[in-house]
C-alpha cells in the first residue's frame, strides 16, 4: 500500500517554496531549482505536490489563504457604516504591512498565470470574489438593497486591489496607506448617501 503524504510536511514545504519565491518570478520555478533552495530531493516536491501544475496551484491556494486572513474583520454583522469603514482600514493594513509585500507580486503574477490556465483561474478569481461577497453582504447588512451593496462592494474592493498593485509597483507602504485612507473617507460618504436613499432609510447614526 503507498504511503499516504503528510500534510504538515506539505505545509512547511509551501511556507519554504513561498519563502524562496520572494526573491524570484513564479515563472523560474521548477522542482529541481525549489528543491536545492529548500535543501530536499525532487522526489520529496514530486510526492507532496505530484505535478508543477499542482505545485503552482498549492502555492496560490496558500498565498491567497495568507492574503484573506484579513477578511475576517469585515463581516455581516458591523453595527454602522463606522465599524464597516474601520474593519477595511484594519484590515488593509494588515495587507500592505511590509512583511507581506512580496505576497502581494506572488498574488498579482499568480493571478496572470491563471487568466492562462483553467485550473489556476478559480483559485486566482476566488479570493477576489469572496472579498466581493462579503463586502456586498456586509452592505446589506447595514441596509442597502442588493444591486446598490453589490456595486458599492466592487467600488471598494477594486480601489484596494488597485493600491494593492501601487505597492507592488512602488513598494511605498506608506503613501499607499495614506491614499487608501482618503478613498475610505470619501467612501464612507458615498455609503451613507447611498442608505439615505433606499427607501424609507435616512443617513445613519455612527
């Protein structure tokens, strides 16, 4: 009987793979060239990931899974348009913190290799959308009918995404949380206009 893969050796060799792809392109990895920089055998990757598609995939399932630890402070259940605000202000700090700024290139080449490839694609996509979902949910939560939450969700998340990319271009943490903070200022607005025009709401109390 073949000897099942042990899936805590699996997970320290994606934090090592993830590790060694913060001074390299995606593109330049292979099992021969992550296994001298991990100091295992080509067979040891082969056993634990099968094929370099799998590989790739693993390794944007697990830096996706980084990136959206963050998501778990903006949920359905804010209370106001403040704490709604303040959980992305948490939360994209957490994001663009120098520490995870190389997972921030790792994700955006991920995600081209994906528009590329069948079996990246949904991984690639799954992290935006699910922010999208959430976000959207949470909107409703505070009051804003489906089409509205939905379209002032892809208005935020597509502001992070695109500072996201400024800090991979830039690597400037600093002004890139600045302006992210003046798009959240003016946001906060735009979401309390739009509650006081649903039907029979008014602007919320913070």
């Amino acid at each position: 009987m073949a000897r099942k893969a042990n899936p805590n050796r699996r997970v320290v060799l994606l934090e090592g793979i993830t590790e060694a792809l913060f001074t390299r392109s995606i593109g330049e990895i292979s099992f021969r060239s992550l296994a001298e920089s991990l100091g295992v055998s080509t067979y040891t990757l082969v056993y634990h990931f099968g094929t370099r598609e799998e590989l790739l995939k693993a390794i944007l399932q697990s830096v996706t899974d980084r990136q959206n630890d963050a998501l778990g402070l903006v949920d359905a259940h804010h209370s106001t348009v403040e704490a709604f605000i303040e959980s992305f202000h948490t939360a994209f700090a957490i994001m663009v913190d120098p520490a995870n700024r190389q997972l921030q290139r790792i994700e955006f080449e991920a995600a081209m290799m994906g528009v590329m490839s069948p079996d990246l694609l949904p991984i690639a996509r799954g992290t935006f959308d699910l922010w999208l979902d959430v976000s959207a949910e949470a909107l409703r939560g505070l009051g804003l009918s489906a089409e509205p939450a939905h379209d002032s969700a892809r208005f935020i998340i597509d502001a992070m995404y695109g500072l996201k990319y400024d800090l991979v271009l830039t690597g400037d943490t600093a002004r890139v949380r600045c302006t992210f903070d003046s798009v959240l200022t003016e946001y906060r607005e735009k979401v309390v206009r739009q509650l006081s025009q649903e039907p029979g709401g008014t602007a919320p109390r913070d």
